[in-house]
C-alpha cells in the first residue's frame, strides 16, 4: 500500500481486470463485483439514486469510441460515494475506484475492448424482469447496450 496523505492509500500495483459483475436485490441496491486476475474481488454497493448500467455503458462507449481518454461517474451509497475513474494510456485503460468511507483507491487495468467487452457482458447478464422490479427510477439501458453490442461485434 503506498501513502498518498493521511487521506488516501493506493494499492502497490494496478491489478488486471477480468470481470465486472453486476447483482441486484430487492431494496434497489446493487453490488458491482470487479475481479481481478490474481481473485481479488472488489465489490462496491450502489444505491438506486445511481444510474449503474447507463454510467457503465456510457464510460466504455466512450473510451472505445475514443471520444474521450477519460471517463468517470459516481456509485451512490447514501451518504457515502464510490468515485470510478477511467483513463486511457497509450496502451492500456486504467480504472481508479476511490471510496469516500475507506479512503482507499483501487487500480485495475485492461485495455479499451476488453472493458468494453466486460461490461457488455457484466450488464447483459442482468435479468431484465428483476431490474425492472428493483430499479424502477431508471429504465434498464437497452439502447445502449445494443450500441455497445454492437460496437464489440457480439
């Protein structure tokens, strides 16, 4: 773990991506799992006051279009955020996840495609009929999905 202030720690390394997943319950909240490579799994709550799969999509459609080399938005907790920050290098996107309540940041990497491709599959995965039930603020993000979808050729 590497110090930045009494405020913020960072882990030693950058773990490489391999999984984002995406389980909701009853009470509109959802857990968004990312594993990395090495097992280490980080899963951060978020609240329905966030559009989870909508800022999902949106950040990887982004950083595979290359219309931007940044992407961020926030997971919702109520009081607390989780604040997931995505920035493309020349060869490779790196994903900062900071949480205001442990104040510790989490470094994963992978590259554009790839993520995109994890999060396609991470949301397609979630069943629409559940979503429906639990996320009634927010309509489940099938466009863009699609457009995603589309996008990876799946």
């Amino acid at each position: 773990m590497t110090e930045i202030d009494s405020h913020l720690r960072f882990e030693d390394a950058p773990r490489e991506l391999e999984a984002i997943a995406f389980a909701l319950d009853s009470s509109g909240w959802t857990d968004c799992s990312l594993t990395a490579s090495d097992g280490f799994t980080l899963t951060v709550r978020a609240s329905y006051v966030s559009d989870v799969l909508a800022d999902f999509l949106d950040a990887a459609w982004t950083l595979a279009t290359e219309s931007s080399r940044a992407a961020s938005f926030v997971l919702h907790r109520e009081p607390d955020a989780t604040i997931v920050g995505c920035l493309a290098t020349e060869n490779h996107i790196l994903l900062l996840i900071t949480s205001s309540d442990d104040r510790r940041a989490y470094r994963f990497t992978s590259t554009s495609e790839r993520l995109a491709r994890l999060i396609y599959d991470g949301v397609a995965a979630v069943d629409r009929g559940a979503y429906l039930d639990t996320w009634s603020t927010h309509p489940f993000p099938e466009e863009r999905l699609s457009n995603l979808g589309e996008l990876l050729g799946a």
